[in-house]
C-alpha cells in the first residue's frame, strides 16, 4: 500500500548542482502536485499536471522545471540549485482535477539543502 | 488574490484540554475548504472538509464549520490527546479549467504535553 512515493527523502546540494526529485503513485490517479514548505509559509504550489501530458505553473515556479512521465511518474528538476530553494518538498495526486470532493494525497517529503 | 490565514503557533496545550486553531480565508466564489494535518516526519493527510456554507466538517474528534459570513473554518477538539500533536494545516480549493489546486494556510504546530 504504497501510495506516493518520493525519492530522495534528503539531499544536500552545492550551490549551482542540478538534480531530480522523483515521485511515483500507484493509486492511478490523474492529477499530480509539487509543493514546497517553509516555516511561517505553509506549502506553495510550484507546479502541477491536471493530467497526463499536460504540466502548469503554480505559485513558485521559477526555477524549477517539471515532466510527467507517463500517469504515475513527474518529477520535479532543479537546473541550477540556489540557496533560496533550501527547503521541504512534496508530491501529491488526487484521482481527479481537484473539486469540492477530491483530496490530495502526500509523499512523505524530500528535504533539501543547498549550501 | 486567494489566501488562507491561520493563527500563528506555536499552541501548547496540556491533556485533556479544549483546542480552537483559528481559520479565516479570502476568496471569490464559494470553495471549498479543508484542515489537513502533519504529523512529525510524514506528509500531510486530510483530516476534514467542508464543501458549502454551515457544512460542518468531523473527524476523530476534530470539528471545523464552514462560517461564510465571517470567512471562517476555525478548527476545535473538545479533549486533545498527546497523540494530537502535529501541524495543523487550513486550505481552500480553487478550480480552474486546468484543473484545481489547494492554496494553504501558513500551518499551526500543535504541542500536547502531559
């Protein structure tokens, strides 16, 4: 009973590094998230995939870049690393695009610094 | 624009007591809101939702009500336990022709001690 799956759960980069954030859910749900959290912000959108083949800005995409791989996979790049993206990041999906009745399901997070 | 505001926290309670984490939210239309909680080293987890005006939402002794008049979705538990303790989240969905998305509080820690 897997759920999402994030991978790495911590990372410490220099600045400039590249890297990728992988997450996969197995519950073949159609919309995927990735957040960001940091301390007195809550979480912020960064970007999403209503579906597959298809990928949106959120809040706080610059930066980053995004790919939904097939329906279970999208993955969340860092070109560039820079100190200001020292944070938590999360995947999440729902079964649907969200509504009133859809819930978003989280990973358990990847921690990231960047020196 | 959209946005949720919490209270600010740390709140630490002792066992037993009466818990409020105060909710209020901007928005056009009418969304739908939610509280989801973090429990140390996991991601966030639905704890309850309310899709309209004067929907009560309950779960696990958690109870929020959706107030439209005050644009509220005050959080409350009658007897809070140890095991509460968490980061409380309030969110509201927006929905757009893309898809939709959940715009989040700032979170409230909740520490019960016994």
């Amino acid at each position: 009973n897997a759920g999402v799956t994030q991978t790495p759960k911590f990372q410490v980069l220099k600045t400039g590094q590249s890297m990728t954030l992988q997450c996969a859910q197995d519950m073949n749900h159609n919309s995927m998230y990735w957040y960001r959290q940091d301390p007195g912000m809550g979480l912020r959108l960064i970007y999403y995939s209503a579906s597959e083949g298809t990928t949106d800005k959120g809040e706080v995409p610059n930066g980053y870049n995004v790919s939904r791989l097939n329906k279970r996979e999208f993955s969340l790049r860092l070109e560039s690393a820079a100190p200001s993206q020292t944070s938590v990041y999360f995947c999440a999906s729902s079964e649907a695009r969200l509504g009133p009745n859809e819930k978003l399901f989280f990973g358990s997070g990847t921690q990231l610094s960047v020196l | 624009g959209d946005s949720v505001t919490q209270m600010e926290g740390p709140v630490t309670l002792s066992e037993e007591a009466f818990l409020t984490i105060n909710c209020t939210y901007t928005a056009t239309g009418y969304p739908s809101l939610f509280w989801y909680v973090q429990y140390p080293g996991e991601g966030l987890q639905l704890l309850l939702k309310a899709t309209k005006a004067d929907d009560k939402g309950s779960n696990k002794g958690f109870e929020a009500t959706y107030r439209k008049e005050t644009t509220s979705f005050h959080l409350e538990k009658g007897s809070v336990q140890v095991s509460d303790s968490a980061v409380y989240f309030c969110a509201l969905s927006k929905i757009y022709n893309q898809g939709g998305k959940l715009i989040f509080g700032q979170g409230t820690e909740l520490s019960v001690k016994p």
